[in-house]
C-alpha cells in the first residue's frame, strides 16, 4: 500500500511516542491496513494475549475490540493497556450476561463453564475455562469426559467443536453478527468461479458455512495455511481485513473473499489518527474491578497453560 505524507509523518510520531512511553503496539488481523503496518505484533486473540502476558512494556496499546484490551488488562494488572476507541465493542460478547451464565450454571451444577474469549470479563468471571477459536477444541478435550460442559456464548464455535471433538455441549444462542452475513450461496459462487481454489473459513461462520470449507481455522491458522499451500487461489469466509495481510505476506497468491460485506464496524474504528491520540495522552485505558479480574484470570490463565 502507497502511504500518503500525513500517513508518514502520523507513523513518525507514533514511532517516537512509542519510545519515549516504552509501548508496544499489538493489532487484531482484522485492523485497518494502516494500522496492521503500524504495530509491533500482528495476530489472533490467541497470540495476543500470549503477548499481552509476555511483554515488559509499560504501555500496551490494543489495536482490537474491547474484550481483547480486557483480556490483556487482566494479564498485565500493573501495565497501562489502552483502545484508542472505545466504541470497539463486540456484537457476540454483547449477546450475553453474567446472570445468563449463572442461570446456566444453577440448571447444569456440575458442568464445566468454557468461555470462548470474545466475552466481558464479568462472564469470563463466571467460567472455568477460556478458549479461542484456535485451542477451542483442545480445551474442550483436556475436560474429562465424564463431565458435562457448558460452552459460551458462540454456539457456531461451539457446533464445530463438537463436530470436531465428537463432545456434545450445552451451547448458547450466541452468534457473531458479522460472520453471520456470509451466506452458503455466497461461498457457493466464489466456489463454482474458482474450482481449483484452497478453501478456508473462521469457525464463527454459520455450520453450513464450514461444513463447505477445506479448512476450519482461527485468524492467524488462516493466514500460515495461505503461506503453506500450493494453490494460487484461496477463498477465505471470514472479516475481511484479513487480506490485507494474506496480500502482504503472499503477492503472488489470488484471497477471493467469500462475502465482502462480512467486516466487522467494530473491527475498523481504529485509525492511525486514534492510534497517534491515544499514544499522546494515554487514551483510553482499559481497567477491571479487581474482584472480577482476579476469577476471569484463573479462568484465561488456565486457557494459556493448555496450549494450541
Ligand atoms: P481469532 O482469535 O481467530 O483471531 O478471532 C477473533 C475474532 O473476533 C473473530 O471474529
Ligand atoms: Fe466480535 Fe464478530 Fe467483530 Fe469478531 S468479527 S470482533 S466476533 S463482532
């Protein structure tokens, strides 16, 4: 992409900022191009916040929706975690309350809660576990099997993890608002335009949806099988500021997106200008009463233990 000069000199100052703060810059694949060239580490919820827990910046500023800054506010109780827009909700995380869960709970007393972590901290609060979509299955299997679980909020998620794992699951009607706008017909035609085509789709999108893909994958998944395969042509059912860095990382590769009205409004309220502001003066920092951090991190902290 051909930077403009406002760009240049907007990354210049967010560049001298970044020093003069000690801060790092961690963006979600689905940011705008601009700020996905910015940042430091580029990744899936997963990654980030294996970041998010890593990193000895002072300062993190998280490119991403809200409940990703949470989780790396509860991660980091001593470092300043920052969304340069707090508008970046999340229409799944927003489908469910902590009092959902806990009507769940008194109805299922024995089983084990697994938070998908596109989910507030009062919920992840209320869960045993946390999963993303790239450990969803590997987190459910570590469950012994002669327990009873209770997978929140994303029921899609949840349908291929048990499509997957075999494990049934007490699911939620939660549902992500965007993935949802990709249409079996769509994927159909990209498909019947492109027939030699590597197929890829989130684990978000409708059952109907995957069940047509080659390969179901988390963000980043996505983005190492377009690198690894031998097809020139890939379509992707998924947000799609992906392409971006599918585009950047493989030139000489076709990413023919499977809905391009699938993108995500929360995703794109960031821009180098908020970015730059939010570096300035410390905009907006992201805190979680202590008494809710403390149960969502056992419940993140024993995600990270498990591994991919
Ligand atoms: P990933 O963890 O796969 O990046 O997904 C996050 C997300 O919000 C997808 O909608
Ligand atoms: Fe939430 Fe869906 Fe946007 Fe991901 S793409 S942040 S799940 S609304």
């Amino acid at each position: 992409m051909i930077k403009t000069a406002t760009q240049d000199r907007l990354i210049a100052r967010i560049e001298r900022l970044k020093k003069e703060r000690n801060a790092i810059i961690l963006a979600h694949n689905y940011q705008v191009g601009e700020i996905q060239d910015v940042a430091d580490f580029l990744g899936d919820s997963l990654e980030l916040s294996r970041k998010a827990a890593l990193t000895d910046a002072e300062v993190i500023v998280f490119c991403g929706v809200h409940f990703m800054a949470e989780t790396a506010a509860i991660l980091c109780p001593d470092q300043t975690v920052l969304l340069p827009d707090v508008a970046a909700g999340c229409g799944m995380s927003e489908m469910i309350s902590a009092e959902e869960v806990r009507t769940l709970k008194a109805s299922h007393p024995d089983a084990v809660v697994v938070c998908y972590v596109n989910s507030s901290a009062a919920v992840k609060a209320e869960s045993d576990i946390c999963c993303t979509s790239s450990n969803a299955a590997n987190v459910v299997q570590s469950i012994p099997k002669d327990r009873e679980v209770i997978f929140i909020p994303d029921q899609y998620l949840g349908d291929y993890v048990t499509r997957k794992t075999g494990r049934k699951l007490i699911l939620f009607n939660g549902y992500c608002p965007t993935h949802f706008r990709i249409m079996t017909a769509d994927l159909d035609a990209a498909k019947t335009s492109h027939p030699d085509a590597l197929v890829m789709a989130h684990p978000e999108c409708t059952p109907a949806v995957s069940g047509m893909a080659d390969q179901v994958l988390s963000t980043s998944g996505i983005c190492t099988e377009a690198t690894k395969t031998e097809k020139r042509e890939v379509i992707v059912a998924t947000e799609v500021g992906i392409l971006h860095r599918l585009k950047k990382e493989n030139p000489e590769k076709d990413f023919i997106p499977a809905c391009t009205w699938c993108d995500c409004a929360h995703m794109k309220v960031n821009n180098l200008e908020k970015l730059l502001w939010s570096l300035e003066s410390l905009q907006y920092p992201i805190t979680v009463e202590p008494s809710i951090a403390n149960r969502a991190k056992q419940a993140i902290d024993r995600m990270l233990e498990i591994g991919s």
